[in-house]
C-alpha cells in the first residue's frame, strides 16, 4: 500500500527518521525497480537558515509550500537532487534522501547524485503527489529491526550543528561523508 498524504502530514524530522526501511518503487519501461530507504535528511523551514525552503522567492524552490507528499527536484553541479515535501500547506518542511539499497541487486544508490540518475528522478516528476503517480511511490517494507544513527547533515556541520540526518547503522549502501 502507497504512503500517502497524512504519512507525510508530519515533521520532517519525524518523516526522516519514520522513512529508514520503507521502499520505494519506481517504474522504469514497465520494469518495477524496488529500493530500501537508507538515509534521509530533515528540513526544518524557518527554523533552518539552510533549508532550501527559504528561498521561496526562486520558482525552483515554490513546490515545498503546496503541503504534505509533493515530490521535488533540483540542480546542484547539474545532480539532480530528491525531497519530498512535509506538513500542511505553507508550512514548508521536506525530506531529502542521500541513499537506497536496491533490492533487486542492480542499481548502485549510495549518494544523492547517483541515486537520482540511476532511478531516472528528475524534473518530470515535480509536482506530483507521491501517493497519485503510477510511476514512483513508497510503501512499507519488511518488518526488520535496525538501528538508526543520527548525525549531522553532510556539508552542514558549522551552519548547522542539529542531528538532522539519519540512516541505518551499518549498511553498505550509506553515502559517504
């Protein structure tokens, strides 16, 4: 069963955290591509001077205010980057997921970067609600016990020292720091 809007009717932090273990499916020339979530990171909206939901005023950055489960996408040294929007409507809060394990054992997922290029996310899907496309969506994944370590996000460590980031404590797939 898909996640849908009230999964994602929550904190960013909260969702992050809540993400560790669930699967994301997505469809690829009629091929089902099934990964396992493995690291995210919280955006906290005005709270985080370095939450991309502050620059409202870029067009790019506008879909983080449309409410919980939009998916979104944006350019960073021309990688595309992957989130998906959190609480109600103009409460601007999101995830971002740095990686996935693939469980079909053929897509390497371990950076933000690769896994976008290798699930073909790009600018195609902004916009769309992450439980109303046919072509990407999260469902819940297999009961299983793990540990989630908590840390600083990647590049963040003097702007921001809060642990906002999260991932399952020894997986390979984890991206590097």
């Amino acid at each position: 069963m898909k996640l849908g809007k009230n999964f994602f009717n929550r904190s960013a932090e909260e969702v992050a955290r809540e993400l560790l273990g669930k699967v994301l499916v997505r469809r690829i020339d009629g091929k089902l591509h099934r990964v396992k979530v493995i690291e995210t990171e919280a955006y906290l909206s005005d709270k985080d001077e370095t939450s991309k939901e502050n620059y409202r005023s870029s067009r790019r950055f506008n879909l983080m205010w449309e409410g919980p489960g939009v998916i979104f996408t944006y350019l960073v040294h021309n990688h595309v980057m992957f989130c998906i929007s959190t609480r109600e409507k103009e409460v601007p809060e999101s995830v971002f997921f740095r990686a996935f394990e693939s469980l079909n054992g053929d897509l390497r997922l371990n950076g933000p970067g690769i896994l976008t290029k290798s699930l073909l996310i790009d600018n195609r899907l902004n916009g769309k609600y992450i439980d109303e496309t046919d072509d990407l969506w999260i469902e819940e994944g297999k009961s299983e016990n793990f540990e989630i370590v908590k840390a600083i996000r990647i590049g963040l460590k003097e702007k921001i020292p809060k642990l906002l980031r999260f991932y399952i404590k020894d997986n390979g797939s984890v991206s590097q720091n």
